[in-house]
C-alpha cells in the first residue's frame, strides 16, 4: 500500500466517521469501535513501512533518507513496542555512523602508513646511492694512489694501470696480487721492448762495422781488432745494465708486495687490536654493570634488613613497654588486704583486670607492716599473681615475718610486678 496514499484515507475515514456521528446519533459504539481499530491497523501497517524504509536506508548508510523515515514512523507509532523499535533504530543509524567515521580513519590511516613507507624507502635509495657514490670515489683515488707508486711508466700506461686498478675494485674481477703481477708484466713488456731497441740499435752498429771491415779488410786488421774489442766491452757494459735493471725491478716488485702485505698485515692487525679493545671494554664495562648491580642489591639488602630489625627492635621495645605498663597498672591498681588464715596471717588481692590482657603470668611485690610502725616489709608472691581474692582456699600468700598486729591492722600497699619467666 502507498505510503502517502494511507493518511489521506486515515483523514477521510476520520470524516466519514464524524459524518456519522452527526448524522446518526444512535450509530453503535461496537461499530465504532471496530472503525477505531481498523484505524490502529492502518496506522500499523504505515508504520512498517517507514521502519522498513528506515532499515534499507541504514543498510545503503543513505542518513537522510533513514532519519526522515524514523520521524515518520514515531509520528504514527501507537504501541511501547514501536516506540521501543524506534529507540534501537536511531541506535542501529548512530552506530553505522561510527561504523563509517571508523572505517575511514582507518582507510585515512593506512594512507599515511604507505606515504611514510614510501617516503622511507625514497630517503633509504638516496642513501645507498650516496654510499656507493662515495665507495666508488675511494676507489678511484686508491687505484691513482697505487698507480703513481709505479716508475719507468709514461703517464698514459699509467693511466691505463689506475683504470685496471679500479676496475679490479669495482667489480672485483682481480685482487689485489693480480693487480700486481699486471703491473710486473707491464714493467717487463716495458724492458724487453727497450732491450729490442738496444739490440737492434746494436745490430745496425754491426753491421756497420762489417761494411767498414769489408772495404778495409786488408787495410785496417789492426783497427778491426780494436773494434771487436769495443764491441765486446759494449755488450758487457750492457748485459751489466740490463742484469742492473731486472734486478732493480725485482726490488721494486719485492718492496710493492712487501708493501702491501705489510699494510695488509697492519690493517688485520688493528682491526683485531679494535676488536679485543672493544671486546675488553665491553667485558670490563659488564663486570662493572655487574659489580655495581651486586653492590647495589647488596645495598638495599643491608637496607631493607637494617630496617627489618629496626622495625623488630621497635616492635620489640614497644611491647616491652606495653607489657611493663600492664603488669605496673595491674601491680598499682590492685586492693590488697590480711586475712587470718589457720592460724596464719596471709594476703590477698583483687587486680584491676585492664583489658586487653598483655601479660598472662606475673609476680606481684608487696610491702606490709602493722599500724603506726616505720619500717616496711616487702614480700613477692611466689607463684603468679591472679588476683582473684578467693580467700583462704583461694589465692592467699602467707605474711613473712608474720606480723605481731591484728590483721585489721595490717597495712598492705602494692610496689611492682615483673612477668613470669
């Protein structure tokens, strides 16, 4: 049923039923009863219709759309329970509501979480970038560092050894002693092509003095003698220079390797003296943590038994004199008196009973003498004090030296009391 269409026909049912009554005063009221109840049910039927509205909207979260039907459903709701259902639909809106702003906080979150890792990981390329930019700065000045050591060497070999160097440590194609040796067979390929020259320029001299010798063969035997000699002592002085410059070289590659063994010995060296130092200072800095920690829990043990026994001694001295107090107010706050007992004169007393009871067992010391005497006579009971005054089959305590007075007569005070042990 059309939701508008319902109230136009509540309103002209209204009317029909007014109508009625002014044009029919002896109309039935059980008929308009039935008509006031077939209301109800119209008015019933438009309220399920808006809750329903109301539902779907919350569900598509169209908020608009769900609280504009809520107030048209409590405005025909007629029961406790539709207005009950009226209460939990605006709760159902509001929590969608929450559901949502929920939803996208955390959508909004996690788009923050991916621009910082982005950005993170941007920051993190530029830095392996600069790192690798900055190692392959080292190793272009170690490879021209170790190509200037290098002598007998134009600058464009020795251009070309720095380029091997560096490529030997940039992809680490070579080591370092294949390095070495490259520059050895560059020294020697340097030495044996002067050697050729030396040679051939030996050679072309030859061979001039065998023209010379040729044309003057006959003429100049003398000279050529001279010559063979000459030449002799030439090629001794230049085997001696050529024997002098592969020694030298071999020096010269011995002090390169003897160089890097000891720079690579020195670096291993101070590498494990950083270790041990580090591995020392750490040791040293965890005995001390630890020492320091043993100290200190030593300490606060020390404390806390220091205050343990302070404590007990307090507790300790607070009961003794709590105790002293209760057997002196129980020894000044009994009455005591003679009595005649078998022929005996004999004390008895009632105590205070101060509550609560501190001490079980005591001693009462008394002191007595007759009426008009001086002197005092003191006397301790010899078992512990009850101070109940039962007579002469109770509690009573025999006056020593017996008294030479009446017992009406007899003076008894309390002095002390001390407990039982």
């Amino acid at each position: 049923m059309n939701a508008c269409y319902r109230p136009l026909q509540a309103v002209a049912f209204i009317a029909a039923i007014g109508l009625s009554a002014v044009a029919l005063a002896n109309v039935d009221q059980q008929q308009l009863l039935e008509k006031l109840q077939q209301l109800d049910r119209l008015d019933r039927l438009e309220y399920l219709d808006h809750e329903e509205r109301a539902r779907k909207c919350i569900a598509s979260r169209s908020y608009g759309c769900a609280e504009d039907a809520i107030k048209k459903a409590a405005r025909v709701a007629r029961s406790p329970e539709s207005s009950r259902d009226i209460k939990v639909l605006r709760a159902d809106l509001q929590k969608e509501r929450d559901s949502e702003r929920s939803e996208q906080e955390a959508e909004r979150r996690r788009i923050e979480a991916a621009e910082r890792q982005r950005e993170a990981e941007e920051r993190a390329e530029e830095r392996r970038q600069q790192r690798e930019q900055e190692l392959d700065n080292q190793r272009r000045l170690m490879a021209q560092i170790g190509a200037s050591t290098i002598s007998g060497v134009t600058q464009e070999q020795r251009n070309r050894i720095a380029d091997s160097m560096y490529n030997d440590l940039t992809y680490g194609t070579k080591t370092t002693e294949s390095t070495a040796r490259n520059i050895v067979s560059q020294n020697n390929e340097i030495e044996r092509r002067n050697r050729e020259a030396r040679e051939q320029s030996l050679r072309q001299q030859q061979q001039r003095i065998e023209a010379q010798r040729a044309e003057a063969n006959a003429r100049q035997q003398q000279q050529r003698e001279q010559v063979e000699q000459a030449r002799a002592r030439q090629q001794a002085a230049v085997a001696q220079a050529t024997q002098r410059q592969q020694e030298a070289q071999t020096a010269r590659d011995a002090e390169l390797e003897r160089q890097r063994q000891a720079a690579l010995k020195a670096e291993q060296e101070a590498a494990a003296k950083k270790a041990e130092q580090e591995r020392i200072a750490a040791q040293a800095k965890a005995e001390a943590e630890r020492k320091a920690k043993a100290e200190e829990d030593k300490r606060q043990r020390e404390l806390a038994a220091a205050e343990r026994k302070r404590q007990q001694e307090e507790e300790k001295a607070a009961k003794i004199k709590a105790e002293n107090d209760y057997i002196q107010n129980e020894a000044t706050g009994s009455r005591l008196k003679a009595i005649q007992c078998f022929g005996e004169k004999h004390m008895i007393g009632v105590r205070p009973r101060v509550k609560p009871e501190l001490v079980a067992c005591m001693y009462l010391t008394y002191r007595f003498r007759c009426q008009g005497e001086q002197r005092w006579t003191e006397q301790e009971t010899s078992t512990n004090y009850i101070g109940m005054m039962g007579g002469c089959y109770g509690e009573s305590y025999e006056l020593k030296p017996k008294p030479s007075c009446p017992v009406e007569q007899i003076e008894i005070q309390p002095v002390k009391a001390r407990q039982c042990f």
